[in-house]
C-alpha cells in the first residue's frame, strides 16, 4: 500500500513538471522599440487618426466663400452714353470720325479738332457726314454737332433743307441750348433755295412754341408765307393754341385773322372739323 502511494506521488510530480515545461515562453531580447500601434486596439486607433487627417485635408481643398466688403449697384441707364450704331447709318470712316471728333472736343484741344476734322471728316461721302451730324445730334452732342453743320453746310453738295435745322433746334431745345436756337433760326432764315416743306415747318413751329419762344414761333410763320408754304389747319393750331396758352392773346388774335382770311370761318369751327375728320378715321 504505502509502494502504491509513492508510486502515486511520481507521477503527480512528473506531471507537474511537465505542465511547467509547456507553459513557459521565451522573453523577447530585442533592442527594436514596440510600436504604440501595436495589437488589434492599436490598428483601429491607426485607422481613425488617418482617417481624420484626410477629413481634414478635404475641408482645406474647398474654396471659401467670401462675402464682398461693399455693395454693388446698377447705375441709372439713361445716363448712359448711347451706343454708335454700327451697321445702315454709319460706316466704319464715320463711327472712326465720330471718335476722333469726340476725343478731340473732349480735351479742349483746338488744334487736334481741326486736324480730326482735315484728316477724318473732310475725307467722308456725303451720306456719311451727313450720318456723323444726326448721329452726333442723337448723342446730344450739340455743340460738337454744330461744329460739323457748319462744315457740312460748306460743302458743294449742301443744300438746306428745313426738317434738318428743325431737327437741330429740337435737340438744342432738349438740352437747354436756347441762345443757340436763336442762332441757328437766323442762319435758317438767310439760307437760299429752302424747300416749301409745310410738314417741317410745322414741326418747327411746334419745337419753338414747346420752348417758350413765341418770338420766334411767329417769324416762323411768316417766314412759311414768305416760302410760299401756305398754312394749314395744323399750323393755325399750333400757333393759337400755344400763344393762348403763354398769354400772348394780342398775338393769337393776329394769327386767328389770318386764319379766317385763308378758311373763311373761326377757329372752332375748324378744330370740330378737324375732331370728326379724326374720329372718322379711327
């Protein structure tokens, strides 16, 4: 019995030992310093940090947008410079003349305007300075545009014509140039060989009435019946209604005379026809 148990004893030991010798594991003698990322845990936490890195590198490639320090705002276009209207009216010589003009008379240069005008203006045909003079008129450029009739009035090809001074004293009116219309309406009156053109001197009168020159308005009757342009209906209206309307009835008077003499009735009877003449047509 007592063999039996120290038998017994042996192997329990020698399992023991055995046991110990399965267990045990070398020690790492390595120099080579372990990485902090090392292990299951170490890997996620390696993925995390380069994944907030490229998060931020994104958000720095966007553009930023960056709201302006002041305010932008749209000017009012009718003070806008009309545009050159290149095409039927003007030619590439005349939008080249109508520059060198305008630069010149910009800069109160008086001697680079009279070499524009030598060199570009003289140079053009005549449907060309003429569409220099309206299209200088059409840009209120008056003073300039006066500047060019004057020369346009001294070529061999001129010959006056009322709808053009009309047109002139339209827009010197429109802009306040009412010495100038003085002026101009007397270079109309000297000028030889005007055409009897009733519509443009009706438009005439009815520019010179618009701008308070009942003065002139009346020399621009008589100077009708000088041409031989007999007045019309629309002539005698113009006149009284607009000389009724600046107190001028001394002269209205005058005018409604001569409007019996060339229709043989008053004035209102003429307005009624004229009213059912209009009613009729529409």
């Amino acid at each position: 019995m007592l063999a039996f148990s120290a038998c017994r004893d042996e192997r329990r030991e020698g399992r023991e030992e055995r046991a110990m010798t399965m267990n045990w594991r070398p020690i790492a003698t390595s120099t080579t310093p372990s990485s902090p990322f090392s292990g299951s845990g170490g890997l996620q936490e390696l993925e995390f940090l380069l994944q907030q890195r490229h998060n931020g590198r994104r958000k720095q490639q966007q553009p930023l947008l960056l709201q302006p320090p002041f305010t932008i705002t749209m000017r009012d276009r009718s003070k806008n410079r009309k545009p050159l209207q290149r095409g039927r009216s003007l030619s590439t010589e005349a939008i080249h003349a109508i520059q060198a003009l305008k630069r010149a008379h910009h800069h109160h240069h008086a001697p680079l305007l009279h070499r524009a005008f030598a060199s570009n203006f003289k140079r053009l045909l005549k449907s060309d300075m003429m569409a220099v003079l309206r299209e200088l008129l059409r840009q209120n450029q008056c003073l300039l545009a006066l500047q060019v009739f004057e020369h346009v009035r001294k070529e061999y090809w001129y010959k006056p014509q009322v709808s053009l001074y009309a047109e002139i004293i339209s827009v010197l009116g429109s802009n306040g140039l009412y010495e100038s219309i003085v002026v101009v309406f007397e270079e109309l009156k000297m000028e030889n060989g005007l055409d009897p053109d009733r519509e443009a001197l009706n438009a005439l009168l009815e520019s010179l009435m618009s701008f308070n020159n009942p003065r002139l308005a009346m020399e621009c009757f008589y100077l009708m019946k000088l041409l031989g342009c007999e007045p019309d209906k629309s002539s005698f209206r113009i006149l009284i209604n607009g000389l009724e309307s600046k107190g001028e009835t001394g002269l209205s008077a005058v005018v409604r005379h001569e409007a019996e003499k060339y229709y043989g009735q008053t004035l209102e009877l003429l307005q009624e026809e004229e009213e059912k003449e209009e009613f009729a047509v529409c």
